[in-house]
C-alpha cells in the first residue's frame, strides 16, 4: 500500500502508507503521506539504482550493489522481523545486479546466483524445508541472505506476494512458494518449499515474468504472452472468469500484437505495453486500477488503456493500484 519512485540522479521518492516507517521518511500527520517526498531516514552519500516495494517494506540497491531495507515483515504467525523506518543493510558476499520484493521476502540476484531472505512460512525463500521453516528458531537463518544451491546460471529474478521465479540465460524457469491456484505452473502440492525447475514456462523461452498474487505473466522471446494460475477476476486474459477452475497451463493470451515491451501484474491483475506506446490490462477492476476509462468489476480479455501518453517507460503495479512511467513526448517536426 505504498510507492517509491527513483530519480535520474539516485534520488529516492515514496508515498502511502507508513505504519510500518516503510516510506524511509517521518509522516506526522496522515496528509503527509498523500504526496510523493524525499526520503530522510537513509544513509548519507546513498545513491539508489533500484527499488521495490514489498507489502510493508521496502529495499533498495545503490550504485555499488549494496542492498537495504527497511520497514516490517510479516507472516502467519504475525510480525515476523521489524526492520524500522531506516535503512539496514542486507550483508551480500558480492555486488546485486537487481532486486526484486514479495509480500514479506526479499529476492537478490548476486552474479547469476539468487539469493532469498525473509519470511518462509509458505516456501517462498525455496531453500528451507517446510518442518524448519515453521519454527521460530528458524528465524535467524531465514533472515540470513543465502543463495539457491542449483548450478542453474540465472539472469533475472522475480517475487510474488509469496513466490519466486528466476530465468536462466538458457531460458529455463525455476521457481518456489504457494502453488494453491498453480500460480507456479506446476501440478502437485499447494507449497513448492525448495527451488524447482518448471517444464511448462521453461518450454517457452520467456525473457520476463511477472506474478501477481495467485496467477503469473510471462513474455516469450517470440512477444507472445502467457498467463497461467488463479483466474477468479479473469487475470488470465483468457475470456473466462472461474473462481473454481485455475490454470495449471500457460494459456496465449490473444488479443494482444506481437511487439509487447513489459508486462506486470497486480494481486488479480495482468498488463502489458507496446512499443507504439500502447497498454492493455485485464483482471481485477474494483479500485479502478485497470484504467480503462469506466468502472469495472473486471475484465477478463486485455482492454486497451486509457488516458496514457507516449512514449510508455514501465508500469509497475502495488496492492490497489497501477503506476504508469511515461517520458517526454518527442518534439513536433519543423518540417
């Protein structure tokens, strides 16, 4: 339920709720939430690369691969870790390359290694065991930075409110967490506890993901996207909305041109961009996050969003909402 914002010159920007000091800056009264500030509460000389929100924190990377974070996990049991409202250092053995925040864990890929922390109650950490995940005197280790012991060299890393995904340079995808809805793509038990490989989007040669809460989106080398998981909201584009029946296989989302750039996904909510400059969103419309011009409960095939400049940078989705990154329009020809 918060934003953060990057600047072209390593500055760090954030907005939405601060219950937890996720917003790295004092808010006194609640209108001091309400706009995008600078934040106060981070190291002196600190220049950001990356930032990512997780439900109620928020991590950062610096320009010399350092990795931050601040504000509060949570698990099952109730506040798992208080970080605080400044900064913490999270100790690598090497430089981060790019970082990447579930619900209340934390993804880091570290050369072609991705490393977890944080809460492991439903196996999103994928290096700990279901029995030792849920003792508290587990805790420690969990909070520990450790890599996934595959020899799979990956290249990017993704998390969902409680999953992770990492895509090799060879194009495999492996993966971890809750599979109720097979938001993981994989028949068989509700939690994959420790890093698997997964047949069905390894097929695909995808070169981006992106999971929501219950459901995935992946974009093929081809430009085709794919959608598999929960479909109760119509998240996966596939004209149906079926709180009964998800997904285990990846399903084409049609509809769409074969030039798509990102996409994204929101808790029940997919999108995606062109390089015309052209979006789309489907899924869950209840907060009118889908921007598509009227209110809607839901859309369950992609519809073209509204209101939108070009050309489109990135989307990047939270809880209840969707923030579109646009630059600045090309100047008119004299000629």
């Amino acid at each position: 339920m918060h934003s953060a914002f990057l600047t072209s010159e390593g500055g760090l920007l954030t907005c939405g709720l601060n219950d937890e000091g996720e917003l790295l800056r004092p808010t006194a009264q609640e209108e001091d939430c309400l706009g995008a500030a600078s934040t106060s509460l981070i190291p002196a000389g600190l220049v950001v690369a990356e930032v990512s929100c997780g439900g109620s924190f928020t991590a950062v990377r610096d320009t010399l691969g350092r990795v931050f974070w601040a504000g509060q996990l949570r698990d099952s049991g109730g506040v798992f870790h208080d970080i605080g409202p400044r900064l913490v250092e999270v100790p690598l053995w090497a430089p981060a390359t790019k970082i990447s925040a579930g619900g209340d864990h934390l993804a880091v890929l570290v050369g072609h290694k991705i490393a977890t922390c944080g809460a492991a109650s439903h196996g999103q950490l994928g290096r700990m065991r279901a029995r030792q995940a849920n003792k508290r005197t587990s805790k420690k280790a969990s909070l520990i930075l450790s890599p996934w012991t595959t020899a799979a060299k990956f290249t990017d890393v993704c998390c969902g409110e409680c999953n992770t995904l990492g895509l090799t340079a060879a194009g495999d995808v492996w993966g971890c967490g809750a599979n109720h809805q097979y938001q993981l793509a994989l028949e068989g038990p509700g939690i994959i506890w420790t890093h698997t490989r997964i047949p069905a989007l390894s097929r695909l040669q995808l070169v981006q993901v992106a999971m929501g809460e219950m459901h995935g989106v992946g974009l093929s080398s081809s430009g085709a996207v794919f959608c598999w998981g929960d479909r109760c909201d119509g998240q996966l584009g596939d004209g149906t909305i079926d709180q009964q029946e998800p997904s285990v296989t990846p399903l084409v989302v049609q509809g769409l041109p074969n030039n798509i750039r990102q996409v994204a996904a929101g808790p029940r909510q997919s999108y995606c961009w062109t390089s015309q400059g052209h979006a789309y969103a489907w899924g869950s419309g209840g907060s009118d996050q889908l921007c598509v011009g009227v209110q809607v409960y839901a859309k369950e095939s992609p519809f073209p969003m509204v209101g939108l400049r070009a050309p489109i940078l990135k989307i990047a989705v939270g809880a209840q909402h969707a923030i579109v990154l646009v630059g600045v329009p090309p100047a008119p020809s004299s000629t």
